[in-house]
C-alpha cells in the first residue's frame, strides 16, 4: 500500500507539472510513429533520444524515454492493421487478425481496440511493477541456460503453429528457417565464425530490423505492383460499422485480458527476452482457452486484444529485473540500462538505499505515459486510418522508400540494404508458398538463444541432458512443448481425415 501511496503521490506531481505533461504527450505521439514506421522500433527510439539526454535533467529524460517506449510498443499495431507490415517485431502477431479486420473495414476500430487493449496492458504492468518487483524477481532468478532454452523454443514453436496458413509444420519449418539465419554470426562460446565465407559484416549477425522489413515489407510492396493486393483499400472506410463500441469490445474479454496481462508480466520479467515473446504466448493462449478457435487468424478482436495487452504489459515487466537486478528484461530495456547509467543511477537491489523513491518514480511516469496515449491516440486515430484511401500505386513506393530509409538509418550501411532485397525476394516466394513471415523473424529473434543456452547447458553438465527435465520450470516448457507438437498433429490428423470421408 505504501508503494502504491507514493506511485500516485508522484503521479499528481507530474500531472501538475505542465512542463511534464507536455514533454510526455510529445514524447508519447514520437513513439507511437516511430513504432508505426517499418524499422523505427521502440529500442531504436530511446537509443537515438537517450544520447540527446546527457544535459536534460532527470525527470524529463525519464519522461521522453518512457513516453517513447510506451508509444513504440503500441505505435507497431497501427501499420501492422493498415498495412499487414508490423511497425516493430511485438506487433507481429496483431498482424494476424489485425489486418484481417481492416480488409472487413473496420480498421478505425481496430486501431481504437488495441489501443484501449494497449493502455490497459501498459496500466497493469504498472501495478505489478509497484507490487510484484520482490516475487517476481526471484522467479527471473531462477532462469537459467536449460529455462531460457525452453522458453525460447517454446516462443517458436507455437509462433509457427498459429502464423501457418495451412500446415503447422509450414509454421515450424518457418521457425527453424530463422534459427538457421540466426547461426550466422560469431559464436558466442568459442568466437569462431560460422557460415560468414569470410565477411567481416556477418560476425555480429543478420540484422533483425533488415531482415523483418523484407519478410514483411517488400512482399507487400511487390503483391501491390503485381495486382495481387487483396482488398481494395480505397473502399474500406465505407464498410466502417459505426455502432462498433471499442470500449464494449475490448471490456467483454475481460478474461483475455487479465490472462495475457499476467503473461505478458510475467514473461517480460525474465531478463532478456522481452515483448515480442509475450505477444505470441499471449496469442497462443487466447487461442487455446477461447470458445472461437477457428474465429482466429480471420478477423477476431479477441486475436487482436490479446498481443497488445501481452506487449505492454511487458514493459512494466521488464522494469522489474532491470531496476531491481540491474538486468533489462527486453531490448528496450537494455537501452533504458544505458541511460541509467548515464544520469547516475545505479540500478541493482541496492536502488532504494542510494536512489530512494526512484522506482515509483518511473511507474508514475509509466502510468503517466499511460494517459498520454489515451489523449495522443485519439488525436492519431483518424489520420491514421486516412492511409485506407491512399490508392496503392501511391501507397507501396512511399512505404518502400521509408522502409529502406529505415533499415539504413540503423548501421548506415550498404549491407543492411543489400539484405533488405535478399529478405524480400526470399519472403515474397515464401508467401506465395504460404510461408507465414512471423516465426521465421521469430526464429531469428531468438535463434542465438536457442543455440547459445542448449550448448551452455551440455557444457555444464558435461554433454548430460537431465537439466532440461530435472529442473521444475524447464520441465513444464518441455511439457508444452510436447502438448503444442502433439496436438497440432491430432487436429491436422482430425483435418486430413474430414477431407478423405467427404
């Protein structure tokens, strides 16, 4: 009670300070269209400002940062509805039903469900940061290599078993088509190049924002030149319901919503693995305990609540093990570390000693974030949905040229948009093969994990496999694993047999 007490106490501070206020809402507006940009993600955003912040005192650089992150994170559904090419890489799985319900025209609700969806996740994770720091960071601690390992498959597998259009190997194949893209880099144990041929710019890896703008991007754009685009955007406001209540929508999945708040808490506690994978488990779950299984991938709003309320849920999460272990939960996070450090403070579980009151602090100003894209979303709501009347032969070139754009503004290199065009190609053909993109840019995420923590473990226990099934949490990923593997071929099983009957 007294976290909460001063959370609220530092709340109304800042709501009373104009100069606040008015950073945040700018701050917040900034996130929501660098996450709506293809290759402008959330991490990208705070590192570029938090540089900027070196002589801006605390409580405004905590404010831009925060607000930035928060608008990211929700910003990537936009395009992501709009467009079917996710702003960043947590807002893949709103794709999914996302843009399934702008080509039904009813893109404007969609944008208003999840931002709705989106502020309740970022103000549930705001409380478990308040409330849930001591707990939950006990539970991160006791990850390690065979947990991250699990977990990380885990994310893959049931990516590939929702994305497939068709078959879930389709999906998993999909999967390990990333994890292979992700073995090209220098290993992480031995320092030993693998799969480079001698090119000094693969030792740190394939680029993640490159590659997922031409899995996503590119085929869009050429699907578009080739008349292959599957609804007529221009037409699409007209079929806009007007009597859709995003409120009553969003507050009739309450049960979603706590279930993938919880998740996306959870998950965005574990240092390291962040908000794309609490977006996918979050899906993954709705799916599996909905009365509507088959209503998902078609246009379901319970499909579209689910991610967004799982993502930034997982903001407030990350900021327990990064404040109270020094450890950031999420790429996002790891940045957030940087500009700690910048202005002083040292985060570690000795943070309440030498900067009391500093982590309900940044939960009012995560809170205060909150409001801001309530007010910033419905300002951006309906100019945003104006891109529907765009005609595609204007649309596509724009959105190619910012995707380039993005992808070289990363590194500034010539390489990342040679890969840009090699991704492209390679998803278009994927994607007439029915080749989901999410959980190849899925398997590239957390590929080096995968590969890292299995060999890690075997190092260890010296080659033994018994931790990935002595240990309780290690244990029931591989139960899930099991369960998602098994029953993805009873019900193509189930399918194959309806098909030979009739």
């Amino acid at each position: 009670m007294e976290n909460l007490l001063a959370l609220f106490q530092n709340l109304f501070e800042y709501m009373t300070n104009f100069n606040i206020v008015l950073f945040m809402l700018g701050a917040t507006a900034l996130g929501v269209i660098i996450g709506a940009l293809p290759g402008l993600t959330a991490t990208m955003g705070i590192a570029l400002l938090t540089g900027l912040t070196y002589n801006v005192p605390l409580e405004y650089t905590f404010t831009i940062l925060m607000g930035v992150y928060v608008g990211a994170i929700y910003g990537g559904s936009v395009s992501a509805i709009l467009l079917n090419i996710p702003g960043t890489a947590s807002a893949a799985a709103t794709a999914l039903d996302g843009h399934q319900l702008a080509i039904q025209g009813k893109a404007e609700t969609a944008i208003k469900v999840t931002r709705l969806a989106s502020i309740i996740g970022t103000f549930i994770g705001v409380i478990a940061l308040v409330l849930l720091s001591p707990p939950l960071t006990k539970i991160a601690l006791k990850f390690t290599s065979p947990e991250y390992f699990m977990l990380a498959l885990f994310g893959v597998l049931i990516c590939g078993s929702i994305a497939a259009e068709d078959l879930s190997i389709k999906g998993w194949i999909g999967g390990f088509i990333g994890i292979l893209i992700a073995f090209v880099r220098l290993d992480d144990l031995e320092s030993i190049p693998r799969f480079t041929y001698g090119n000094f710019t693969l030792f740190s890896g394939i680029a993640i924002i490159p590659a997922m703008i031409g899995f996503y991007a590119l085929p869009e754009v050429i699907k578009a030149f080739a008349r292959e685009q599957s609804f007529d955007v221009s037409e699409a406001k007209d079929k806009i319901k007007a009597d859709e209540n995003p409120f009553k929508i969003v507050f009739s999945k309450l049960r979603v919503i706590i279930q993938s708040a919880l998740i996306g808490v959870g998950i965005g506690a574990l240092p390291g693995v962040g908000e794309d994978v609490a977006a996918w488990v979050s899906y993954d779950t709705a799916k599996k305990t909905s009365k509507d299984k088959d209503k998902f991938g078609t246009g379901c709003y319970e499909g579209a609540i689910a991610p967004e309320v799982g993502n930034n849920a997982a903001i407030g999460g990350a900021l327990i093990p990064l404040l109270t272990l020094g450890v950031p939960g999420s790429p996002p996070a790891a940045v957030l570390l940087g500009a700690l450090t910048l202005h002083g403070i040292r985060p570690g579980p000795m943070i309440n000693i030498e900067s009391p009151g500093f982590i309900s602090e940044m939960a009012a100003l995560l809170m205060l974030s909150v409001i801001a894209l309530l007010i910033v979303g419905v300002i951006l709501a309906k100019p945003m949905t104006k891109i529907l009347k765009v005609p595609t032969v204007y649309l596509m070139p724009i959105v190619a040229a910012l995707s380039v754009i993005g992808a070289y503004a990363i590194n500034l290199s010539r390489f990342d948009l040679m890969m840009v065009f090699i991704f492209g190609v390679l998803g278009y053909i994927l994607s007439k093969m029915k080749y989901s993109p999410a959980p190849i840019v899925l398997g590239l995420i957390l590929g080096n994990m995968i590969d890292v923590m299995f060999r890690r473990t075997l190092i260890v226990n010296n080659g033994s496999f018994l931790n990935f099934v002595n240990r309780p949490i290690a244990l029931i990923f591989l139960v899930l694993i099991l369960f998602t593997i098994t029953s993805q071929i009873i019900t193509t099983f189930k399918k194959n047999n309806k098909k030979n009957i009739a």
